[in-house]
C-alpha cells in the first residue's frame, strides 16, 4: 500500500467570514486562506495544499492506495504460503 495525491472537491464545505476588509475563509475550523477586493477585482490567497480553480475550492491531501495487488497461491496442506 501506498499514499498517492488526491483532488478533493471541498467549495460545499468552505465558509468565510468579512475581516477588515478582507473575507476570512474556512474550512471547518480551520482558516484556509483570504479573498481581498480591489480595484482589479478579487484576489484569493490560500494555504498550501489548497487551491482555487474555476470558482471552486480544492484540497490536495494523501489517500491511501492498494497499489498492485498480487495472488499468492498457498498449500496450506504443506504449511507454505
């Protein structure tokens, strides 16, 4: 078994809150990063691990894998495996 890379999904569970100007962004608990908006529009600074991609928020995290599994063929008539 392995850890690979997974793309997950999380705009549902994002919240925000307005702070000074800027909107706060959460997940849970947790802060995630800032929006700001100015005179070129908004801007979204965010932890790393995540990212923001065409209006939707995404959390990069590691999944456990299978990897190849394999057939074993075993006598267990003879104890061996």
């Amino acid at each position: 078994m392995s850890f690979e890379k997974k793309k997950l999904d999380i705009t549902d569970r994002v919240t925000g809150r307005f702070i000074e100007g800027q909107m706060e962004l959460f997940v849970e608990k947790e802060q995630i990063g800032q929006m700001t908006y100015g005179a070129e529009g908004s801007q979204v600074n965010l932890k790393d691990g995540y990212q923001f991609e065409e209006n939707r928020f995404y959390h990069y995290t590691d999944v456990l894998s299978k990897g190849e599994e394999q057939y074993v063929d075993c006598d267990y008539e003879n104890g061996w495996c």
